[in-house]
C-alpha cells in the first residue's frame, strides 16, 4: 500500500501479551491486522502490569510491524492481597471471598471506594504527560482506548483535552456503570456519582464508543454517547488448523468448558441434568465432563455434590491460546455460560466466537433473546436456554448424543467466517476513515 497513504494510530491498553486470558485478544488480533488496512499502530501499555494469568504463547502474534511503548505503572494490589490475606488472587475471584471474613470485606471496600474508577488509575497522569509528545513528534491523528480498566480511558480523556483535533475511539469490551462486577463493590452513593460523571465525560467526549455487541452499543447509546458503533470480537483464522472437520464418533462424549467460570455463571440445573444422564448406562460410559481455567471453589463443590457426575468431571490447569482450537475441537459439546447478574445481557463473551471456529455444538445458558442465542440462531451453530429450561437442555444433550452415536450433527454453522479477525479488522478500518480525523 501506498507509504503517503498510511495511518499512525495509538492505541492505548492495559492488557498485552505475555498477559494471558480473554482481555488481551481483541486489540491484539486488530493490531496484527490493521497494517493491511494501511495503519500503523503504536501501542502504549504498562511496563510492569500485575496480572496472574500469563500466555507466552500469545508473542507470536504481535506483528513486527507494530510499535510497543511500555511505561512502568503502580497498582495498589499488594495492598488488597495482604488485607484479604491471599498472596495470589486469581483472576475473577476477588469478590468470592469468605463474608466473615472483616478484613476481606474491607479490602473490596477500599477497592470500590478508594480507587476510582479502578486500581490504575495511577497510571493516568503520567501516561498522558508521556504520550503527549509521542503524539506530536510522530504525528498522529487517531488514537483508540481500549477498557477495563475503564481508567485507560481517562488516558484518552487526557489527551483529547490537550490535542482537540485527535480522532478518539472508546472501546468498551465491558460496559461501565451498568457492570456487573462494579454493582458489588459496594460503592457509596457520592463514588457512585463520581463513576457516572466520569462515565459521561468518556461518551460525550469520545468521536466514537465502539461497543463488542448491537445491545450493548444500545445501552452506550441510551446512556447519551453521541456515536456508537459495535465491532464483535472473533476468530483468528491463523489459530485454527486443517484438522478434519467431518463428525467421526470419538470414544467419549466430551462436553466442555474453556476459560474462567466464576460462581455467578454456576450452571446448576447444568449439572443435574448431566446427574441424570449419567444413570443412563450408555451415556455413563462414555461421557466426560471437562473444565479448563480458572473455577470458582463453589463450582466444583456444586459438581461434587453428585456422586455420578463427580466421577466424569476432568479439571485442568489454563491452557495456551495455541491449544484452545484443538481443545474446542476435541469437544462434542461446548458450553458457553452469561453471568445471571442484573446488567449483564449485553456481555457477548469472545469464546463463543472460538467455539464458532471449531464448528461444535454449543449449548449457552442466559437471558432469552441475548445477542449469543441471535448468533447462534443465525449461524445454526447450537443453540442457547434460559437457567430454569431443564427439560429443554435435556432434550438437546440427548439429541446430540444420539447425533454423536450415530456419527451425525445437528448444525450447519452457516456464515461463521464473519467473525474472522481479518474480517472485523476491515471493519475497524471503514470505521476509522468514517470519522475522519480533523
């Protein structure tokens, strides 16, 4: 592509490989592609990030073309892990804690409270004050932040004010005031305030707020961003392999879970079911039930509590993206589960997107008519039941079962390419020029 024609953009984001987990794909798989599109992306993240979950695996995929500026960052989490008196706290488990536990609970107080709108927020002043003469030394006209943590934007905020003519892309892979995570902070009244005041100078601010699903760019609408657009996250066509795609019966019935399962998406009636097949013998013999990632403590005591399910359930460690196609492949049944909390129906999580990629049957538990049961209706990919719909998720684990005996499927996976990262990347680019930077 034409040199004269070429795009510097910034992009700002606190999760970046080695980090590990779902937050980190997005911006790495746009900025893998964006140089095919004409951009040059130049990415500002933390030198010295405090995450658990790393994925070293995950390097290969940042493309040389990409510039990476690291700047180091303080974060107060040695301060909750000695309140909370655990010295490793993973990912998606800080609000499980014990209830009679007082310093526990006032760990997540100081959290909610004291750090607004998170932890990084420290980051901020010195990030802006960095990137202002990155900006202007390499001329850059667009520049998108890329949140939680939802203080990233308040980076982008910064530098609008001291650049005007900067062309400002909010993305929100999760909302903010209407998170579910944030509503259990217990939060008082004026912090509360203070989150939605920031919120609103986000969206007001912002030359767009790129939303990951069409409800929640809904909601970012109804909350007065003045442009919203939505880009799903996907799949990298990369990532997959020429392995046969035909339904050849494998010697078990495996029916999976990748990635975090926290006590909130804890599919009871899931495991009840399963419970009950297994007293049937042929399904007892074959059957096995997978877990990789990190597990909420009550989830496996949930399963545990039946006596012929226990004896199916195989847990594993958290897996390198490099091993998450095979794994999904491997999988008769893949199971992708919403959060119950209020709020939390636009979530429209990126493994689905994976599973898509695999081309196996997914069963998802959430709120009836969520933007996974539409893809999944629209791809003819599986199909997704409300957490009270025992008969129903029943009757469809039977039926592929009977699918798999009989060395069938059930689906067509129509149109699943849409959700190719290239694909989306293009999307991200007609966007881009869309705004036009002035």
């Amino acid at each position: 592509m034409d040199e004269v024609k070429r795009k510097r953009i910034l992009v700002v984001t606190y999760y970046w490989p080695p980090s590990g987990g779902a937050g980190v794909q997005r911006w790495l798989k746009f900025t893998k592609y964006l140089p095919d599109f004409g951009w040059d992306p130049i990415v500002f993240t933390p030198e010295n990030p405090d995450f658990d979950l790393k994925d070293e695996s995950l390097l290969v995929d940042v493309n040389n073309d990409v510039e990476v500026l690291k700047f180091p960052i303080w974060e107060p989490y040695q301060i909750f892990k000695k309140l909370s008196g655990n010295k490793r706290i993973q990912q998606g488990q800080i609000l499980e804690t014990d209830k009679k536990s007082v310093f526990k609970r006032l760990a997540i107080w100081l959290r909610g409270n004291l750090f607004v709108p998170d932890p990084r927020i420290f980051w901020v002043k010195p990030s802006v004050d960095y990137l202002t003469s990155i900006i202007q030394s390499n001329d850059i006209k667009y520049m998108i932040t890329t949140g939680p943590p939802h203080s990233v934007h308040l980076i982008g905020k910064g530098l609008k004010l001291k650049n005007p003519t900067l062309t400002w892309v909010a993305d929100f892979r999760d909302p903010w005031s209407q998170w579910d995570i944030l509503k259990k902070m217990k939060i008082s009244s004026f912090i509360w305030k203070r989150h939605l005041k920031l919120e609103q100078s986000v969206l007001k601010m912002a030359d767009s707020v790129l939303a990951t699903g069409p409800t929640a760019a809904q909601e970012f609408r109804d909350l007065g961003a003045r442009k919203v657009a939505f880009i799903t996250n996907g799949f990298d066509a990369a990532d997959t392999t020429d392995e046969d795609l035909s339904t050849k019966r494998r010697s078990q019935f495996k029916v999976s879970h990748l990635g975090m399962l926290s006590q909130d998406r804890n599919p009871v009636v899931l495991w009840k079911v399963l419970e009950e097949l297994c007293s049937l013998p042929a399904f007892y013999k074959v059957f096995e039930l997978h877990l990789t990632g990190i597990l909420s403590p009550e989830v496996v005591l949930s399963i545990k509590q039946y006596p012929r399910l226990s004896t199916k359930l195989v847990l594993s460690e958290s897996i390198p993206h490099t091993g998450v196609f095979r794994s999904n492949r491997e999988s008769d049944v893949l199971i992708l589960l919403q959060t119950r909390a209020e709020g939390a129906n636009s979530q429209l999580p990126g493994k689905l997107f994976e599973y898509l990629s695999a081309k196996r049957p997914v069963l998802a538990l959430g709120a009836e008519g969520n933007d996974i049961s539409n893809i999944l209706d629209a791809t003819k990919a599986g199909k997704s039941f409300g957490y009270a719909e025992k008969e129903e998720i029943a009757k469809f684990l039977v039926n592929e079962f009977t699918a798999w005996q009989e060395g069938q499927s059930n689906w067509t996976f129509k149109g699943v390419d849409v959700y190719e990262r290239k694909h989306l990347t293009k999307q991200l680019d007609e966007l881009l020029r869309s705004l036009q930077s002035k």
